[in-house]
C-alpha cells in the first residue's frame, strides 16, 4: 500500500521515460500504430523516442503549418504522450546492438506483401513481439543518433499510470487502480495543456 506509482512501475519493468508524438491529433487509450499505419516499419509497433525526438516530429509534420495561411486549423493537430516504457528482451542488430532505422525498415519492407500490407503487418508484429518485448533503433531523422524504441502497446504505459500489476499485460495507458476505489485523471486531461 506505501509503494508509490513509480515504485510499481519499476517493479513491473517500466524503467524507460520517453515521449510519442502522434500527428493525428487524438485521444486514445492505448498507442497502437497498427490501428493507423501501413508502411511496414510504422504498423508494426509504436515509436517512441526521447522528448527531443518527439518535439522535432511536431516541428516536421504539424509546426511548420503554424502561422501558414496554406493550412486550415483542423490540419494543426498533434498529441503528445509521456509516457514510461518496459523494454524487457529487446530485438538486437549486428554486434548486439540497435540497427540503424534504414537497415530496420529494408528489412521489414522486404517481408512486406503490398497486395495485404494489413495482413503482412500483423503478421510481422507477432513474430517480432513473440519473440521480443521491444525494438531500438538509431533514429536517422527526429533526433538523429538517439536511440528510439518500438513496441508493442502493454508496454507502454502514461507517466501518470497508476501501474496495477495486475493489469501488467493490457494495452490501457492508464491500467488504472480504479478497481481498488483510486480514482486516476485521464490522459487527455493532462496533456491538454501541453504546447
């Protein structure tokens, strides 16, 4: 009962801070790219990065728009998400360590069948997350040289998280401690009023 959110989180695997930027601009319960995306390298877990990485893909897709008269306001949509991750056995290139992003996405391109990219996506993210709990990466764009990671959605978690064990393998970015009677602010709510 004294163990704090953060003393669960660990305890629990959740050791990583970093941030995701989502463009689409929604609120959601869980981070699960493979709802959105279709590229391969995107659709087969959620990106997440260092704070840095995250305010530089919000630069790229939705600051440059600000303040440009060629964009209507729907278009300035963007989210971000603090939130603490659970690397747990991670998925290693040459010589045990990150692969570069390049070298990532060919490869995962090259398993790909473009006639039922959906498919071929889900496919691909249960061989990856059936063998690994996560993916870094040396990101070649936002943040160039930092290690991001991709994974798969229960492990990821808010920095506001309650992290209740016994929720420890859902998707929920929240697995709230509703059920015990504590009440947890939702996400959205405390994010909204972040720039």
């Amino acid at each position: 009962e004294s163990n704090t959110a953060m003393d669960r989180a660990r305890a629990m695997g959740f050791d990583t801070p970093a941030a995701h930027f989502s463009r689409h601009g929604i609120d959601v319960s869980e981070l699960n790219s493979g709802k959105f995306a279709i590229a391969p390298f995107d659709a087969v877990g959620t990106h997440v990065g260092s704070e840095k990485a995250a305010l530089e893909r919000f630069q790229n897709t939705v600051g440059y728009k600000v303040n440009n008269p060629s964009y209507a306001k729907d278009e300035l949509k963007g989210v971000t998400y603090p939130v603490i991750i659970r690397r747990g056995k991670e998925l290693l290139g040459p010589n045990n360590k990150p692969s570069s992003e390049q070298a990532l996405s060919m490869a995962w391109s090259e398993k790909a069948d473009y006639g039922n990219l959906r498919k071929s996506n889900a496919d691909l993210r249960k061989e990856v997350f059936g063998k690994y709990d996560s993916v870094p990466y040396i990101n070649d764009v936002e943040a160039a040289g930092e290690v991001s990671y991709i994974l798969p959605p229960q492990n990821i978690r808010s920095r506001f998280a309650a992290f209740d064990p016994a929720r420890i393998n859902e998707k929920d970015l929240l697995a709230s401690l509703a059920a015990l009677g504590i009440g947890v602010p939702m996400v959205s709510g405390l994010l909204s009023e972040q720039e």
